[in-house]
C-alpha cells in the first residue's frame, strides 16, 4: 500500500519543529508501524536526507520505549498495543497518517519524535520501591502469604510499562494512571506497608514537580494504556494520598 | 498535612467536595420547587421560611455562595494549569476516540451554569434583596408562588433556564460520578453509585425544565 506521512520533525529541544510530508510506497499489512517507519528511514538514508528519529528497543511490547501520537492517539487507533505491535493491516492504501511526539511540557522533545520520558524515572525513583535486603539474607518471597485477589491486582498495576500514553492522551497531560500504578502494585501487598506513608505522598509530589496536569477522571489514559491499567489504580492512589497526609 | 493543601489532590478535592455540595443544594432546591406544581401553599411556606430563617440567611446562604466562587475559581484554575501542562498543542488529536465529549469539556458546561446562576441571582435573589433590605416592604408569606409563576412567563426566560438546565445535566453526568472516584470511591459500590448519579443528573434537571414549562403553559392572572 502506498501512504501519506505527515510526521514532526524537530531538529533539537531547542528548535521549533514543523509537520514535513511523506510519501511512501510499498508498505505491507504484516509490517509493524515501526517497521514501516524504518522503511521511511532508509529511503530517507538513501537519498541523503536524515532518518527521522523515534524510540524504540524490544520491539514486543514490553519495554515502553515506542511511544508515537498516531492520528490523535497514542500508540495509534488499536488497543492494547504499543506501537511496536501496531500492524499496517489497521490502515488502508492511500490513507493520510499523522505522527507526532507524545506531548506533555514534562516530556520535551529531544528529536523528531523521541521524547524525554525521564521526569516518570523521577518518580519512580522518589517512592517506587521496596526496602529489602538482597545480598545474603534474602526472604522468600513467598514466605509472606498474600491473598490471590490482591496478588493479581499488585500484578496487574505492576504491568504498566511506563511509555506514557496515558499522559499523552490525557486532555491534562496527568500521569496519574502511571503514578497510582506505581503506587498501587505495592499499597496491595504487605512488602509495601513499610514505605506507604512516604512512598506516595513522595511520588505525588514528585508528579507535581514534573509539571503534569490535573487528573479530572476523563477515563482517557484507561482506554489508550496498552497494559489495560485500571482507574480503580487512580482511586486507590487517592486513597492512599489521604490517609497517609492525614496520618501526618 | 500541608504537603496535602498544596499538591494536585488537593484541588481535586476541593473540586470534588465543593461540587457535591452543590449537587446536595441542587436537590434540596428541586424539592422545594417542584411543591410550586401541586401544592402552592407549601411552596409560599417553605419559600417564606427560606427567605427569614437567621440560619438559612446569614449561615448557609453564605457558606452556599461561597461554595460556587470555590468549584468556579478552582474549576479555572485546574483548566489553566491543566492547559499549561500538554506545552505544544497537537496537530491532530482524537479526543473523542476515548473520553466523552462531556468529560473533555467541562469548563463550557460549567460557564453556561455560571452564567445561569447570574441570571437566577438577578431574578429571585436581588429581587428578595431588594424586598428585604432596600425597599424594606414588610414579610408577605403569600406572593412567593404568583411571583414565580410569573417570572416564567416570557418565553426567552424559560428558553434560557431550559436550555441552562440540559447543560447543567450535562456537567453533572460527568461531575457527579467523577467527584466519588476522586474521593477515591472504588469498590463494590461503585456501579450503584454510578447509575444513582446518572439517574441524579438527569433526573434533577429534568425536574427544573418541568417546572419552568408547567408555569410558563400555567399562567395566572397579574
């Protein structure tokens, strides 16, 4: 199939990009989207141009390093994907398709289509682990008995990859979806009563800090997460934010 | 504690708590009201006792009006700072692909009701200031009911106070529900409480529109 890209090209953080168009040929249903765009990229090397620069690395949809605005949604129009896993078939020939970076003022542009997902390292790092000894005297992880149904909801919170389509969606750039995961996978399981009080008052505002928006419950972030993470996550993160502010 | 009154969570619960008080005045308003279809009398009573008793004048009709400048104020303020946070705007940006067009436009609802309070104010409140403390006319527990019915006669107002109303239903389909889950209301519950807010915001304001239309069609004489 033959296609017309319009993708944002913006040659440094400090630069102001501008849409540029494309036209590619020979695009094949069974291609990944990232695969079509490297098919762009060696047109592009071919004829001297630069490649057009966008992350990626396992190419399964585990890591969260594709990110994408694809005609107004993250990870495109499927669901549960990344964009990795996002195939050609979900286009027809001759389709426009629009590629924009993920935009939130606490995800700058570094090139192209690759962002600065690093302020979601920062909380992550402000709260988002567990104090255990590791070298020597490792506990079974077993040894504490936790119930099934909060098993599966930790391990279900514990899924988010952290790509940040949930931000990219929100009409309020917020990274509540991210941060209540992060909080929530730990807030269910015993592991995580010791840091409980620090870890999410630490983690919101580090949120805060970043400069993400306001959550006002769209449901944006639930329907383009490519992990399925619930706002059930939001409403624990809520939860957990009050009585550990009023615990003092 | 003061890390609370100063992070995002905070403005959401003003939001939220604000907005669900609004929503329990909006009730106990309605209940009041819609006596003016059936049972006059009751409405010039209660009416009356709205409009005298210390407590309602001087305690909740202020914490009331307080009560909407908070969910406005705040309401502005989360919608700029939530503006500031995307920085560059889209090209191309698919919002209704998945969130209702209600959620994503909450300020417009909001300022259509803001802007039908003023005019509400203007109809029935400064016309009881007046009363009250301008003209000092002396207590009248009977006219409540004819000044009512006819403040509705005039199509343009009773067009305006329908159209207010659709839009006030559409604020509270989401605003209700959502105030629940940022108390962080998530439980077995949750889908009751969903449709008893759905029920609510629809139900409520199309309680006003028949009341608005019952007095325009049911005019009494000057």
């Amino acid at each position: 199939m033959k296609l017309n890209l319009k993708i944002w090209r913006q040659q440094d953080a400090k630069s102001k990009g501008k849409m540029t168009d494309y036209s590619l040929g020979g695009v094949e249903g069974d291609m990944s989207f990232l695969e079509m765009l490297d098919i762009l990229n060696e047109q592009l090397i071919n004829k001297g141009e630069e490649p057009v620069v966008f992350d990626h690395d396992c190419r399964e949809g585990i890591c969260g390093s594709c990110s994408l605005m694809i005609n107004g949604e993250p990870h495109g129009p499927d669901r549960m994907v990344t964009t990795c896993q996002l195939h050609m078939r979900k286009f027809n020939d001759g389709d426009t398709i629009v590629i924009e970076p993920f935009r939130a003022k606490a995800f700058p542009v570094i090139k192209d289509l690759m962002v600065d997902r690093t302020s979601f390292d920062r909380i992550q790092q402000s709260g988002g682990y567990i104090s255990v000894n590791t070298s020597g005297n490792t506990v079974d992880a077993n040894a504490i008995p936790i119930n099934k149904h909060a098993a599966d909801e930790a391990m279900d919170a514990a899924t988010c990859i952290g790509c940040g389509a949930c931000v990219a969606a929100c009409k309020n750039a917020s990274a509540m979806l991210f941060t209540s995961a992060k909080v929530s996978q730990f807030a269910l399981l015993p592991q995580g009563q010791v840091e409980a009080t620090e870890r999410v008052q630490n983690m919101v505002r580090q949120m805060d800090l970043e400069g993400f928006g306001n959550c006002t419950n769209t449901g944006a972030c639930e329907i383009e997460c490519p992990k399925g993470i619930s706002l059930e996550n939001i409403a624990r993160l809520n939860r957990e934010y009050y009585s550990a502010n009023l615990k003092g | 504690m003061s890390a609370l009154i100063k992070s995002s969570l905070a403005r959401k619960v003003v939001m939220a708590l604000s907005g669900l008080f609004l929503v329990f005045f909006l009730g106990q308003h309605f209940v009041i009201n819609v006596t003016s279809v059936f049972a006059p009398d009751t409405f010039n009573t209660w009416s009356h006792f709205m409009g005298y008793n210390p407590l309602v004048q001087y305690i909740l009709q202020p914490i009331l009006i307080a009560g909407v400048i908070v969910h406005f104020v705040m309401g502005f303020v989360l919608e700029l700072q939530n503006r500031a946070a995307r920085g560059v705007k889209y090209v191309s940006y698919k919002g209704s692909a998945n969130a209702s067009w209600i959620s994503r436009n909450m300020i417009i609802t909001g300022l259509v009701v803001l802007a039908f309070i003023g005019l509400h104010m203007y109809d029935f409140w400064a016309h009881e200031m007046s009363y009250k403390y301008i003209d000092v006319k002396p207590e009248d527990p009977t006219r409540y009911f004819e000044e009512t019915v006819h403040k509705f006669e005039p199509f343009w107002r009773t067009i305006i106070y329908i159209i207010s109303f659709v839009l006030l239903a559409l604020h509270l389909l989401h605003g209700f529900a959502s105030s629940f889950q940022t108390m962080g209301v998530n439980n077995k519950y949750s889908a009751a409480i969903k449709l008893f807010t759905k029920v609510y915001a629809i139900g409520i304001p199309a309680g006003f529109i028949f009341i608005a239309l019952y007095h325009h069609f049911n005019q009494i004489p000057h």
